[in-house]
C-alpha cells in the first residue's frame, strides 16, 4: 500500500470507472476513484435541471448492462431497477406509421400491413443477427487475444476463438466475414424491401458513429446495439427508474460498501511516470496522490496525449492514439414538456409511445443527413432517437409534466461555419424542435425548457473528446485486438501499472461495463489475485 493509502487510484468515475472500482475493492484492494465533475457518473448521470424533472442528460436507455456484473455487484439491492419499454415506432409524412413491437405476432402483423415480404424475411434476419450475436457475445466479458504474440494464454484464446468460428460451419464463416466488413444498408436490402422499415432498423447502425448507413462496418454497429435486445435478461431495453443516473448511483454505492472511495471535484491534471512506472496522479489543484497503480477511464486520447507526458510513452504508441478515430457525430437535447404532445400519425393509447421514436423514412434519408455531418453541418433533416421514459418511470417528473430525450444525428464538433456559440447551438436546437414539430402540431406549445448539447458541450462537460459517447468508432480496424492499439488491447498500457478500462478498450461503447469488468480481471491477475 502507498503512502497515501491507497493502492488503486482510477481517473474517472464513469460507469466502467466505478465497475473497475468495485471489483477491485471487493478483492480488498483500497481503492480511490477521482472525478473531475461534481458527481459521478460521466455520461450515465441523471440531474434536476428544471423544477423537479429529472434528466438523463448523456445516455438514456439501458441496453447492455451485462447480466453478470448487475449480480456480482449487487446493483438491485442498491436500488437500480430496470423498467422495460414496449418497442417503437417511426412516423411518415402520409399520416401513417411503422410500429416495432415488442411481441413478436404483433410485430409481424405490423410489418405485414407495409409488406408482407418483410414479415416473412424478419423472422430469417432476426435468426441470422441472433447468430452473429451468439458469436460475439462470449467475448464481451473476455480479454482480446495478442496474434503476435507466444504466450500460452494468447494462444489458447485463439484457439478458443477458432474453435469457435470454426463451429459455425463453413457457410456461416463466410457470412460472418462479410458482416463484419458490410454496411447496414447493403446487410438490410438482403432481407427487406419496405423504405420505413429499413429506415427504421438502419438507426441502431448509426447511433454515436460517424458513419451512414452505407458506410462500411456499419452492420457490426447494429449488432453491437442489437444485443441488448436479445439478452436473455427481462427488461434488458429499458429505462433505469430515476434516470441512468441510477445505475452510477448504484455502483457508487457498491464501491462504497465494499470499502472504497470517491472524490469529485477532483479532475486530474497529469498522471506521474518515474522510470516507466507510474506513481501517482496530480490534480489541477497541484495536490499529488500516491498509488502503485493508476486505471484511466478516460479515453485513449486524453489518457495518453493529455495526462501523460509524450516523453514517457513510446513514440509509435504516441502516434497510433493520434490515429485512433474518435469523432463527434451526436448531439442531445434534453427537453421538459408541460404533458405529452399529440402525435396525430400514431394511435392514441398505442404502447409504442413509450418506446423510442422517429421519423426517417428511408436509408436515403438518414444517409442525406450524414452528407451535412460530411461538409461540417448538423444535418438540416436529422435522425432522431426520441423516447418519453416518464410515461413508464413517474418519479422522472412531477404528475402531468414529462421529461423528453432526443438524442441526435448528426452534429459536428468543427462546424464549417466556424466554433460553437450561443447562437449556433439555440439555431441547432430549433433545427431539432423544428422537425419534431411537424409530427406533432402541439409540441413547441408543451416545451418549458430544453437543454441542447452539442458534441462540444459533450466533451466540456463530461470529458469525452469530441462528445463521441463510444470513446472510439466500432469499425472492423478498431475492435478486438486493435481496440485501442495493437498490442496493448489487454487493458495494459506501455507505462507499468497504469491500466485502462473505458470504453476506447474492448469491447467498445455503451453502458455496458464489459471493459471495466475485464480490465479489473487483468490487474488482479497481474497482482496474484482473484477476480
């Protein structure tokens, strides 16, 4: 143990943050977690910013939280609960509407009523993304494999992994090869014929990522989102009751139960490096704290080209994180609402209103408006992810008030114009309201406040470069083993004892975990212990 007391300090109390956090310290390891912010929470925080509605103000809906850390952390028993929603639904400029519900015979006759070609082809491509999924999901919670390297660990993953694919036989080899490799788009046209439904599937392919839907790789997106729909877990889409604040709360509350500590108000200024070893943090307050070992939950880019010194880490490694792609693509508009607004092009009392809606009718058009993103615009038609979670959870607002959340593609974080100011973020916002607007004749009319954050505000406020909410893009180049940088894809980094566990690490974005979970495996493993 350091001087200090402590023997872990972890930078960042984000979800994966305070899962490392957790594990660690219930090994009985003293740990510290310091947070720049004045909670935790990073993206995954819920805060009263008008009157007594709450806001998720980053991440808004549980998905993959996986199953294993809610039970080993005890995440229920300190209050987290997650409330499923009952599916969703895209709206058209006819006056009709897609419906997605979460039955699957209501789910078929619905996409019968627009083409019953595509019913009969879901239930081929839902088998077909399950299977992918099925592939992919045991190594979430697993380390990545080095290819390069000898060691009888590495080696045995991969035959682990080859033993795997191997098993899907010889045709599903190589359709799993092209999935990884294919657009969503040209991946949906293989099953589908129906605009609105393939407009309505393509958006899990573009949530947080600077791509369209005809971009390459984005097919593995839609899978990464997809899974949280076929876990095996009751409710595993859904909205954690108080907002997503509710899950950081809970793991704030199993770290401080198993001994642990937190400071906020503490952002970290530089992690200290002496003779390739780290020994410490400074924060911008210039106070040092000792630690043998420093786990950065920021991402790879503020890790290593902004807290540690370039002279400490190898040059290669330096410029392989400049390369890392991590680009703003998204903006949020957080939005109180005196009632619900009417939504003429969906049936009254139909329960996909507390699921998520949209409005993009097409590829094309979801596509058109990544071509603004391109040319440095927020896009003039944006693709919007909008869900109502106070029509299921009622202590998000007081009765007859409702909190709204949009979550928005695309927006810039270097706009073509020039930088962010007041009055391009309100002209982004009313960008946004304005086209909610035309699907609901009274929405404006029930606004009483609305938070708009653009990717610049993202990464001011929460500390992730660009506002990308997947600290890196999931493309085929930036998974697995290169995920963040071949080599050192292991959690592990090139200064002993400083580790990394946010989302810029295996197996990527999204309220999950995983990389918490699996970079605190790894140090306990280095240190002789037990997960």
């Amino acid at each position: 143990m350091s001087k200090s007391g402590f023997d872990v300090i972890v930078v960042g109390a984000g979800h994966n943050g305070l899962v490392t956090a957790c594990y660690l310290a219930r090994s009985g390891l003293k740990v510290l977690v310091l947070e720049r912010s004045d909670k935790v929470g990073g993206a995954a925080v819920s805060r009263q910013i008008y009157q007594d509605i709450t806001y998720s103000n980053c991440s808004y809906v549980c998905s993959l939280l996986r199953p294993e850390i809610m039970r080993t952390l005890e995440l229920p028993k300190y209050g987290l609960q997650i409330i499923p929603y009952e599916g969703g639904a895209t709206m058209m400029r006819n006056g009709d509407h897609y419906a997605a519900y979460r039955n699957p015979d209501a789910k078929r006759r619905e996409m019968a009523r627009h083409s019953k070609r595509d019913a009969e082809a879901y239930h081929r491509y839902s088998n077909d993304v399950m299977r992918q999924c099925k592939f992919i999901k045991p190594l979430l919670m697993r380390t990545p494999p080095d290819p390069t390297s000898f060691k009888p660990r590495d080696l045995m993953e991969l035959l682990y992994l080859g033993k795997r694919f191997h098993a899907m036989g010889e045709q599903r080899m190589y359709d799993t090869i092209r999935f990884f490799t294919m657009s969503a788009a040209d991946y949906l046209d293989e099953y589908f014929e129906s605009d609105v439904i393939k407009g309505h599937l393509s958006g899990s392919s573009i949530i947080g990522t600077a791509l369209g839907p005809r971009s390459p790789g984005t097919a593995y997106v839609l899978l990464h989102h997809y899974m949280g729909e076929v876990d095996n877990n009751v409710g595993s889409w859904g909205f954690a009751r108080g907002g997503m604040g509710a899950i950081t709360q809970a793991l704030a509350m199993s770290l401080k139960a198993s001994g642990g500590d937190i400071r906020v108000d503490a952002p970290v200024a530089k992690i200290r490096v002496l003779a390739g070893k780290t020994t410490g943090v400074t924060l911008e307050s210039g106070e040092q704290i000792n630690a043998p070992i420093v786990v950065s939950n920021l991402d790879v880019k503020r890790t290593f080209l902004k807290t540690i010194d370039a002279n400490d880490l190898p040059t290669e490694f330096v410029e392989r994180v400049r390369n890392f792609r991590i680009r703003g693509s998204s903006g949020k508009l957080n939005i109180a609402l005196d009632g619900v607004p009417s939504f003429p092009s969906i049936p009254k009392d139909s329960p996909v209103m507390r699921g998520d809606l949209h409005y993009s009718e097409s590829l094309n058009e979801v596509e058109r408006a990544y071509d603004d993103w391109k040319e440095g615009r927020w896009s003039t038609i944006p693709y919007i992810d909008m869900i109502m979670p106070s029509l299921i959870d009622p202590t998000m607002a007081p009765e007859g008030k409702h909190f709204l959340s949009v979550f928005v593609q695309y927006c810039p974080y270097k706009l073509a114009e020039g930088e962010w100011n007041d009055e391009r973020r309100t002209r982004f916002g009313n960008t946004v309201i304005d086209a909610i607007a035309r699907y609901s004749p009274d929405f404006k009319q029930k606004i009483l406040h609305a938070e708009i954050r653009t990717p610049w505000d993202i990464e001011r406020e929460v500390g992730l470069t660009e506002g990308n909410i997947f600290q890196g893009e999931l493309t085929m180049d930036q998974l697995m083993f290169n995920r963040p940088v071949p080599g050192y894809a292991q959690y592990r980094t090139p200064i002993r004892n400083v580790y990394m566990c946010g989302s810029s690490t295996h197996p990527g974005g999204g309220v999950m975990g995983a990389p918490g979970a699996n970079a605190a495996r790894e140090i306990l493993r280095d240190l002789g212990r037990s997960h």
